[in-house]
C-alpha cells in the first residue's frame, strides 16, 4: 500500500471536478470551532491523518451515485448530485470532513446562527467567511479565549470584512489561493504592509509576513495531504476499508452504507426512513420485545423478492432495489405477521437465538398474503404447529448456524418446490433439505438428553418446553417458565429444618431447576399459581391438566423431598414426548 502526497491548493482545486463523494457518506457535522481548529493545526506544523480515495471505473461511474463537496455550508444543506459525465472521478472514501473544513476555510462560507434568535428566524443566520489577524503572534501567551482551546493563530470566521487598525490586520484566508506562486506571495506581502495602520511596529509588521509566509507556505509549498487510492472494482471490498478507515470516528456499519446506496436509487420517500421505522415498530410495538437490526431487513428483501441472498453490494443493484421499493408493503406486512407468530409462541429477542431460522417462515407469509397462522381454520391450525415445530428444531439444533447463506438458499428453494404442489408449509421436506454436510436439521436421541440437562433461564428452556405442548393456546397472555414444585420449598433452609440428610438436601437442591421441574403456564395463572399453597394447588389440578404438562399422577412424587424422582419420571414422559416428534418410540 503506497501513499502519494498533494498540498492543499492542488487538492482543492480538483475538489468537485475530478475528488467526489459517494452515496455511502454521511453528512458534514464539523462546527466552526473545528475547522479553525484545522487549520490552525495545519499552520502549526501537526501532521493531519491520512486520507483515503477511490478511482472508480466508466461501469461503476453509471451504477453509483456520486455526490458534490459542499462549500458553503448553512443548516440542513444537502450535498448535491453531481455530473461526471467525461471526467475522471476519484471518490473520497475517508476525509470528507476534513477536505469539506478546507473549502469551507479557502473556498466557501460557514453559516452561524446568532445569539438569542430564534432558527426559524430569517435574519438569524449569516454567512461567514473565515479570516486570520496577520497581527495575532502565535508564539506568544496571551488572553486570548482561542489559548484555553489549543488555537494560537487569529483565526475567526466574520460576516463581513473585520476593520484594521493598531492592533488587527485582517486578512481573508482563502485569498491566498489567488497568490500561487513565490512571486505572486512577494506582491501579496509589499500590498499589505502598503496598507498597514501607521501604529504598526517594526516587529509587527515582520510578523503579518511570517504569518502571510507560513500560509503560502502551508497551502502551496508543503505537500501535507497525504493520501492512497484504492482501484479495486469491488464495492464490497471498497466498503469494508471504508467502514475500517472510518472505525474511530461515528461508527458505521455495512448496513449504514448499504442504505445510504439503497436510498440514493429509491424513487419515492426515504428507504432509511421506511427501513429504520420498521425496525423500531418491530422491536418496540409488537406483543413482546424483538431485537432485529437495518441488516436483517436488506437480507429479508434479498431472500423475500428472489435475489441472491449473499450481503453483498453487488446484490443490490438498481433493477434488484426497484423490486425491492416496488414490494416494499408486502415485505413489511409478511414481516409483521411472522414477528407477531413469533410473538405469540413466546419467541421473542429473549430466546430467539437466529434470526436467519425466521426467514424461511417469513418467506411462506410472503407467499400466502393474509395468513396470520393465528386463525381457528385448519389450515392455520396445522400449518401453525408445523412451523413452531420446525422453527424449535431449528433453533435448538442450531441449523443456521455457520454457512447459513447456504442454509437460507436450500430453505427458499425447497419451499418455493413444495409450493408449486402445495400451499402448506413442508416442515418433513425442510427437515431433508437442511442436513447439509451430515448436520442434523432435528431433534435425535442425544439432542434429546441434551435437552433434558437444561435448567430455568436458560434461552433454549423456553424453546425445549414449547415443542412438549400439542395444544397450547399460544394466543393470550405471554407463557412464563414456571416451577411445578415451588423452588421456596426446595431451599437449604427449609430441607434442614425437615431434617433431611445433606446428601439428599443436596439432590434435592440440584433437581429443583432442572427441566423435569418446569412448565409453560400463562402469565395470570402462574401469578394464581403462586398466590395459594402448592398442595391445594397441585390436588386441584385436573387428570387432562396433567397429561397436559406431563406430570406423573403419583402423588407420592407431589413433594419436595421426593423431588429428585419426581424430576426423573417427568424427564421420562419429556423424553417421550420428544422422541415421539421425531417418529421414534422410547419406553
């Protein structure tokens, strides 16, 4: 990696004829204090960090967005597009706010609100260019309010010419552009002693030449820009070394530039705004919490709308995000009705452990407008409890783990061939597909035991209780993991005042989180459950109540002190209840 060196009056003069701004940039945020900061540092002598630039391609000048540097900056301004037809266009990929302090300082204007009006006000903002007190010594202590902030230098941004006299010799700092060469500067220096205040010392007036000097100096003679240019072809190359040079300041991610691409090619409205409103009416409006980010939306537009389901720039091209814009509604509604599923089974940011399992649901409510999977139909009903199953075994099996580009891909093909013959969800068929490279896609025997070893608060407790219930009204209120035999009587305290040995206090102990000890109860009803004493509450609980939540109808077994079998023989009816999922028949 070779960097090349520039000053700032070549640099600048390419600025907005051959240096341009990509779509991925966001906007200029530095205030007036940091640009004089800037050049205040530049005229010091302190080295500025590298930049970085993009020499771009005929091809990728007509798929990318190209935007201009501002100059003259005043609130809400936008960078606007710009013309590159027959120039060669070098995008600035990390500086922009650097090179845009540079134009604003040399070339441009900074507006300024002022004090005590309001923003709304015409007459509060002026346009102000920057200037340098030829007057002010930098090497000197004085009591300047600029020392306190590092700047030595005279530098103010002014709405109009500042008046000289004995003590101040304005000078407009972008005038120096206009003075090149060494001698154009001497022409410059003789002009302005010429036009001094006759207060001005000797040593004063030594002193508005050093500083005419040292700008001339900083601006045309010094190659202080120093900078690489990147030439690959590959935008997502490209964006990786942006998001990296760009890791210290506002962070960014992919998704960031991605959108900032995608919103530049939509025709109608903001996709930042329509995407990231999404995102918050997901994650905040919904029954329940989700937690699903701006890259998890672009993926579900890849894999809803048919393209490649690889992240990557190259994927969204202007014919792929004009498909995107034009189902952007049924996105969204397959994207809400499988979130508010989601939602009613109790899975939610909690225990949701990949999003990516969510996508091949999301993709059959994409392709079956109007199915909630929460009607009494028996198409909702089936279809339901096929998706729960399958999505469970997903999530504890860990299917999208690792490849899961590919996972996705093999998911979206098998249902898109199951669909051509039938409108339900092919749970066996997903099964089959997803065992890529000897992966099991669904619970086995040793996946089972696995299961068994689970304790409460666990996020896969949750989702391994779920699959034991066929008929669990998952409609109403939020389930909660409840213990069948109360931990407040499994505690130390209590086992030694029973006088229980402390080999079984100790299995009583280890037994009482265990999954055999757990239930899924609505949430009013684990409240009840609590309120009155567990003997009552377990005699009144009817023969199908039990068969309901596998608990043995041993009432020996109904106590603490027999918890440890207790938890064993509900393990045992656990165990059968899975493997029964699985087309297998354990005793």
């Amino acid at each position: 990696m070779s960097y090349t060196t520039i000053t700032i009056g070549d640099l600048l003069a390419d600025v907005n004829s051959r240096y341009f701004l990509p779509a991925i940039q966001r906007p200029f945020v530095w205030n007036s204090d940091q640009v004089i900061t800037l050049i205040d540092s530049l005229l010091k002598g302190y080295p500025i960090s590298s930049l970085m630039f993009w020499a771009v391609d005929e091809d990728l000048k007509r798929e990318l967005r190209i935007y201009n540097f501002i100059e003259n900056w005043k609130p809400g301004l936008q960078n606007l597009p710009a013309s590159v037809n027959g120039r060669d266009v070098t995008l600035v990929l990390d500086g922009q706010q650097r090179i845009t302090s540079l134009l604003i300082a040399l070339r441009g204007s900074f507006a300024e609100k002022a004090k005590h009006k309001r923003s709304s006000s015409v007459d509060a903002w002026s346009e102000k260019t920057l200037y340098i007190d030829l007057l002010t010594d930098p090497a000197s202590e004085n009591e300047d309010e600029d020392v306190e902030h590092g700047v030595s230098y005279g530098l103010r941004f002014h709405a109009v010419a500042p008046r000289n006299d004995h003590r101040h010799q304005w000078f407009r700092v972008g005038d120096i552009l206009n003075h090149r060469t060494p001698e154009k500067l001497e022409v410059l220096i003789e002009a302005t002693l010429a036009r001094v205040h006759h207060g001005v010392t000797p040593y004063e007036r030594d002193l508005i030449s050093t500083t005419l000097r040292r700008l001339h100096e900083v601006i045309w003679a010094d190659a202080v820009i120093n900078y690489y240019t990147e030439t690959s072809a590959s935008v997502d190359r490209v964006l990786d070394i942006f998001v990296r040079a760009n890791d210290g300041g506002t962070k960014l991610s992919k998704s960031d530039l991605l959108m900032s691409l995608i919103t530049s090619k939509w025709e109608n409205g903001s996709a930042r705004e329509a995407v990231f409103d999404f995102v918050d009416y997901i994650n905040k409006e919904l029954p329940q919490p989700n937690k699903i980010s701006k890259d998890f939306i672009l993926k579900c537009c890849l894999v809803l709308c048919g393209f490649d389901v690889k992240y990557n720039v190259s994927n969204f091209t202007q014919h792929s995000i004009a498909e995107i814009e034009r189902n952007w509604p049924d996105i969204r509604d397959a994207l809400e009705r499988t979130f508010r599923y989601l939602n009613g089974l109790g899975i939610n940011a909690d225990n949701l452990s990949s999003l990516n399992a969510v996508l091949p649901i999301a993709w059959f409510l994409y392709h079956a407008p109007g199915v909630t999977l929460r009607g009494t139909s028996e198409f909702d009903r089936q279809n339901a409890r096929a998706i729960q199953r399958w999505l469970i075994n997903s999530l504890l099996m860990g299917v999208f783990a690792g490849n899961s580009d590919r996972t996705i891909s093999a998911a979206r093909r098998t249902l898109k061939e199951a669909r051509q013959l039938s409108r339900e969800f092919p749970e066996a068929q997903l099964y089959h597909a997803l065992a890529i490279g000897g992966r099991l896609a669904r619970l086995d025997e040793r996946a089972v035991e696995d299961l068994l070893d689970l304790t409460y608060n666990k996020p896969r407790t949750f989702l391994a209780l779920s699959l034991i219930y066929d008929d669990l009204d998952w409609s109403g209120t939020a389930h909660h993991v409840d213990h069948i035999i109360p931990r407040s009587r499994a505690e130390r305290r209590v086992l030694m005042a029973a006088n229980l040995p402390e080999h079984r206090i100790h299995e009583i102990t280890a037994s009482v989180n265990r999954l055999g000890n757990l239930q899924l109860l609505p949430g009013q009803e684990n409240v009840e459950k609590s309120d009155i004493p567990f003997e009552s509450w377990i005699t009144g609980r009817s023969d199908s109540y039990k068969a309901k939540h596998l608990i043995a109808h041993t009432p020996d077994l109904w106590t603490e002190a027999m918890l440890p079998e207790f938890v064993r023989e509900r393990e045992r009816l656990i165990r059968q209840r899975l493997m029964a999922l699985t087309g297998k028949v354990v005793a």
